[in-house]
C-alpha cells in the first residue's frame, strides 16, 4: 500500500523565522493522523502547504503518485486535497450557497444569469449531506455566527469528496452538535479509505480521534505515536521538549475580590440571546461565564465592549459613565479580546507594531495626534517582550504568526494601554499548552495588580481552573453562580447548562 500524500524535506520560512526545517511526513488510506505541538511548531504551516494555502520555500510532494503543487486551495481542493482552516473560511456580504460554490457559479448560468433557485437548493443538499439541516443557501452569511459559518466551510469542502481532508483547529469554534458533525465525517472518511490530517491542541480530543499522532516542535518532527503508543504526558514531554510541571491553572481555591465594583451591567436585553442580565464585576477578581455556545454570553461580552448596543438596560462603569461604544469602552480602561481574533481582534495584514500601537496612541503619541517612532517602537517592543511574542521584529506581518503568538499580539494591544477591566472572550481558543499556561498566570498577576478580569470560555475545566466566581447561563438568562471551591464539580454544574 502506497501512502495517499508524501511531503519530502520541507523548508518553509518568514523573514528569519524557520517555520518548518526539513520536514518529512506521510498521510496514508483509511487513516486519521494528528499533528500537535506548541504554536509556531509548524502543524498550520505544513498542512497550509499540502492544501496549496502557502508554497514551501523547497522540498517536494507526492499525491496519489503523481508530483503535487496545488496553485491554490481551490486548485488542491478540486484535485483531492481539502482543508477547513483555523479562523475564518468564508466571506461576509454574500450568501450562504455564494459561499459553498465560490470560484464556480458559472454551472448555474443560464443566458447569463445565475439560477439561484437551482444554486440555493444544492447549497441545501450539501449542508444536509453533513448532517446540517436549519440552515439555507439562501441566507446571507453576515446572519450566521462564527460556529455556523464553520459548518457552512466544512459543507463547502466535504462537498467535493476529497481524499484529505485536513483539520486545522476547527472544533474549538464548534458547539458540542457541530463536533459531533465533524466527528462523524471523519469516520467517513476512515471508513471509507481516505485520509485526515486532524490539527488539535485538545491532547484529549486528539487520542481519541486519531490513529497516529505527529509531535511538531520548531518547525522539525520530532516523534510519532501509533494508537496503542499513546500517553498524555509522553506526548506533553515530546511537544515541550521538557517535563510540564504543575498544573496550568491557579493553586488557591479561595474567591477574592476587592470591594469596588468596576463594572456593573443592569437589566440587559437583546433579543432570544439576553433576557434581563444584571451582574456587578469587581477590581481583583476573574469572574468566569460559562455555557453552551448559545446561551448568550458571547453577545454578553460584546455588549460590555460597546460593541453591540441592548434593546434595554445598561452598562455603567464606576464613575457611572454608561458604555454606549467601544471609543467610551476604551476611554474608561476596557479592553476586549474577541472569539474571533482574526475578524475583530487584529488587522492580519499589517505589522504586529501596527496592531500593539493603534490601541495605546494616547500612551506615546505627542498631544494625541503626533506619532514618533522614537516613542512608538519602546511601547511596543515592551509589549512584545513582555509576553514573549515570537516574532523575527516588531515589523513582521500578524498573519505569518502562530495563532499563540496573535492572541499574545491581542493581549499586548490591550494591556499596553493600561486597561482596567479585560474581557477576554475564548482566550486561549486555539493556543497550545504553553501560551495556555502563560496566558493563565498573566490573568491570576492582572487580578493581583487589582484588575477586573471577565473571562467568557466554553471549556468548563479553565472556568473551575481560573474563576472566583463562576456563573453559568443558558437561553439568555443566568443559571446558577458558584464560588470558587476546591469541592466544586463539573457534573454539579453542567446540570445547570444543558
């Protein structure tokens, strides 16, 4: 049996930064490889190569027998290679169907014009093929959240029927339903003689998915597990090359905050997603806000940046000042690290000085209007060294870094400006084990120094992990609210969200 996929000797490098060495990797019929390791190890940038996102600098691949060098993702895609990426894979201002069929809507022409009857309905078939039923080709994707138009992306690609189909932290976006969609094409897939290239940095959901197991670290291979191989810290130890010690989240167990309330939201509505939502959050505490995607805490985040206005209530900040805007949400010390940190979180194509400096203008610039490098660069090599965001130089491009190393860009945005209040959204979404860990003790020191943190997350074990408070929602409206405690379970609060 001959491997689906040969990828020999790949160079791959950003300005002076080797992203993959001499790389060398097999994807064989009927199997589910995974590819793990810390970020910037190289897992995005060799799959991104297989399906002709990027070109390798040199090396060369072999798929099904024949040489292989996609021009594009819709040149792999349409010859047998197939890849969701990490953040976001369709386009706004279009339709659903419009996005399933880009690059191809010249097969619904007739005299000329599209036949968007004919190209809605086999938009449809496609999306029911995976098991997605409430959702329409003729719905226009700015209507869908971020989880939905993942759904929409893997239809797209599983429509085609390839024979990889690579996986780049695509379940991290997924609600539990959406997993379980993803899962069941795997399968698929594997029943059926095909391949999958799985990219996770859930250690847990990887041994469960994958066959084989590839640990990437600085851009070499490192190991590879077979199934009956497979061990949580033998894994750990490969990806980090060293012994992980202690556990990621805090080691106190006793809820602190000061008396201060730093925040206050009263009585917010908004539509089916808040239904009369009244929480205060205090200097020197995290409060966690949990539930199922659905349950309304993201649109809760996104109302107490301003960034989307209730039908009623209000948010007010300590003074009294209401949070009408993001410009009001910045001025009274609020930062806000979204889900979706590609869309709503940074300018991919600029420089990492660019998207640290935007925040804190007011930090360097002379009388708020003039900007001088002689200020500018400190302020943002101070971010950039501080939370040890590898990079080749302030100047390099946010879209050539690991997803690690843009949320750190994010954070250093916010915390550079001095901000008081942080709402973190999903904060280590798509981050390895390393920068979770980082990101932790970042978040435990901000609460010491007295700042409120708001962390919103779907994975309950960092909630427990990090939280002085802990408040579960669902359909809108909250649950239940725990205190932190070293007897709290998970099983004791999951019941409140399903």
């Amino acid at each position: 049996m001959e491997p689906i996929l040969e990828m020999k000797h790949i160079r791959k490098t950003f300005s002076s930064t080797v992203a993959l060495g001499d790389v060398s990797l097999e994807v064989w019929p009927g199997e589910v490889r995974g590819l793990i390791g810390e970020n910037g190890s190289g897992k995005s940038t060799i799959s991104s190569i297989a399906a002709g996102m990027q070109k390798a600098d040199s090396g060369e691949m072999v798929f099904q027998g024949k040489p292989w060098n996609p021009k594009s993702m819709i040149d792999a895609l349409q010859h047998g290679v197939g890849m969701i990426v990490q953040e976001s894979g369709t386009i706004s201002g279009v339709t659903v169907a419009e996005n399933i069929f880009l690059a191809e809507l010249g097969q619904f022409k007739k005299l000329g014009i599209i036949d968007r009857r004919a190209m809605n309905k086999k938009a449809d078939e496609a999306l029911r093929a995976i098991g997605v039923n409430d959702v329409h080709g003729s719905t226009p994707l700015a209507a869908l959240d971020f989880q939905t138009r993942k759904l929409v992306e893997i239809a797209k690609v599983v429509m085609k029927q390839p024979r990889i189909l690579v996986v780049d932290e695509t379940t991290t976006a997924l609600s539990q339903n959406g997993r379980d969609i993803l899962y069941d094409i795997i399968k698929r897939f594997r029943k059926e003689g095909k391949a999958v290239l799985f990219i996770s940095h859930d250690l847990e959901e990887i041994m469960e998915v994958c066959d084989t197991l590839t640990v990437l670290r600085d851009g070499a291979r490192i190991r590879d597990f077979r199934k009956e191989e497979f061990d949580p810290d033998a894994i750990r130890t490969s990806m980090i090359g060293r012994e992980l010690q202690g556990d990621y989240y805090r080691g106190d167990f006793t809820p602190s905050r000061l008396d201060e309330v730093a925040l206050r939201a009263e009585h917010l509505r908004s539509g089916d997603a808040l239904k009369d939502v009244s929480i205060d959050f205090h200097r020197g505490e995290i409060v966690g806000i949990g539930g199922l995607s659905h349950c309304g805490m993201h649109t809760l985040g996104k109302i107490l940046f301003g960034a989307e206005h209730p039908e009623a209530g209000s948010v007010t900040t300590a003074d009294g000042t209401k949070i009408t805007n993001e410009t009001a949400a910045m001025k009274h010390g609020i930062g806000y690290v979204a889900k979706d940190r590609d869309v709503e979180s940074l300018a991919l194509n600029t420089s990492i000085r660019d998207n640290i400096a935007i925040a804190g203008m007011e930090r360097y610039a002379i009388g708020n209007f003039l900007v001088t490098g002689l200020k500018e660069r400190p302020y943002v090599d101070a971010q950039i060294k501080s939370l040890s965001v590898k990079c080749s130089d302030r100047d390099q491009l946010v879209s050539q870094l690991s997803g690690g190393n843009k949320q750190r860009v994010v954070f250093g945005k916010w915390i550079g400006r001095g901000s008081e209040i942080l709402i973190l959204d999903c904060p280590t979404r798509g981050v390895d084990i390393g920068v979770k860990k980082a990101m932790y003790e970042l978040m435990d020191q901000l609460k010491r120094e007295g700042k409120a943190i708001i962390m919103i997350s779907e994975e309950l074990p960092e909630l427990m992990g990090m939280a002085d408070r802990l408040i579960i929602m669902k359909d809108g409206v909250i649950m239940k609210e725990f205190a932190r405690s070293r007897e709290l379970s998970d099983a004791e609060i999951i019941k409140y969200m399903i």
